[in-house]
C-alpha cells in the first residue's frame, strides 16, 4: 500500500489509514441509519402504525447503529469492546449501589418534606407507630423532627419505673405504617 502514496506520506500511514476508515465508518453508518428510517417509515405507513411506535423503532434503531459504529470506530484505534463492556458494567454497578443507598435518605428527607405539609403531627404530640391496628407499637413523645429522623421520648404507662429512652424513626416509615396521634 506504501507504493501508492508519495514518499513524504509513508510517516503519516499509521494515522490516514485508521482516519480514513472511522470516516468510512461514520458514513456507513449515516447511509445504514438513512435507510433503516425510510424503511421504518413505510413500514409504518403501510401497516398503520402508530406514530409513537414509529418514532421510537426510528430512535432506537438510530441508537443502536450509532453505537455499533462508535464501537467499531474505536475498535480501530486499538480500543477493545470487552474492555468497554467491563468498564461500562462496572460503572452501572457502582452506580446502582450508590442510588440504592442514597434512595434510603433520600426517601426520608422526601417524608419530611410531607411531615411538615400534610401535618401529620407535631413537636409535642403523644403519637403511636404501629405494624397493625390491634398490635401495640412505639409510643412516644415528639420532641425533635429532622431531615432524617424523628425523635420520640417513650411513653411508659403509669407507675411502670423505667429510664427515659429516645426512639430514633426513620420519617419514612411514617407513611409505611399506622400512625396513632394522640394530642
């Protein structure tokens, strides 16, 4: 292949031909991407499709031709697909454990955001948290709400001797269980 190019040119070989061929690449997969649209298109027309159907075949199609070509694109610089694959699982994992423990926190600033709107009780309200209606629960005294927890002073009943205890409750649970409120 060096023969067809000029003497000066044999240096830059290891760059046009990889340049060259993304470019072929590209455009393959603009004509491919093209074409799959028109047929889509028609098919769409003749069988009386829906149009969203339509529009998301065209899309999804256009995604996946695309990313073939990126693929094969940086296939041809050496990158490999499997390294890609890896690195890109691995992402998606790390990202689904940081979402799956962020949701938790997430969830119990969102209760108290709905705490302090709907008003379900307040500092100072006697309140019950309970599975069922005929089980008893965690009793208590509101005496703090904050963006993740509310904090309940037990109640005990009268002529029972215990220490005070503090009742750490996600405010998530308040609107997963029964909430008694006593004022």
């Amino acid at each position: 292949m060096k023969e067809w190019f000029p003497a000066w040119a044999h240096d830059w070989l290891d760059v046009i031909v990889p340049t060259t061929q993304v470019l072929l690449i590209l455009v393959g997969a603009w004509l491919l991407r093209t074409l799959v649209r028109q047929l889509i298109q028609r098919l769409g027309q003749r069988y009386a499709l829906p149009r969203e159907v339509v529009i998301m075949t065209r899309r999804l199609s256009g995604f996946l031709i695309y990313l073939a070509a990126v693929l094969a694109a940086l296939g041809r610089f050496g990158v490999s697909g499997s390294v890609l694959w890896t690195a890109f699982t691995g992402f998606a994992a790390v990202a689904a454990v940081a979402f799956f423990a962020a949701w938790s926190v997430l969830s119990n600033i969102f209760c108290t955001l709905l705490i302090a709107i709907t008003g379900s009780f307040r500092i100072g309200d006697q309140i019950e948290l309970v599975e069922a209606s005929d089980k008893p629960g965690a009793k208590g005294r509101v005496i703090d709400i904050n963006l993740i927890y509310t904090t309940l002073e037990d109640v005990h009943e009268e002529g029972v001797q215990k220490p005070a205890a503090m009742l750490q409750i996600p405010n998530s649970q308040f609107f997963q269980r029964i909430l008694r409120r006593y004022r």
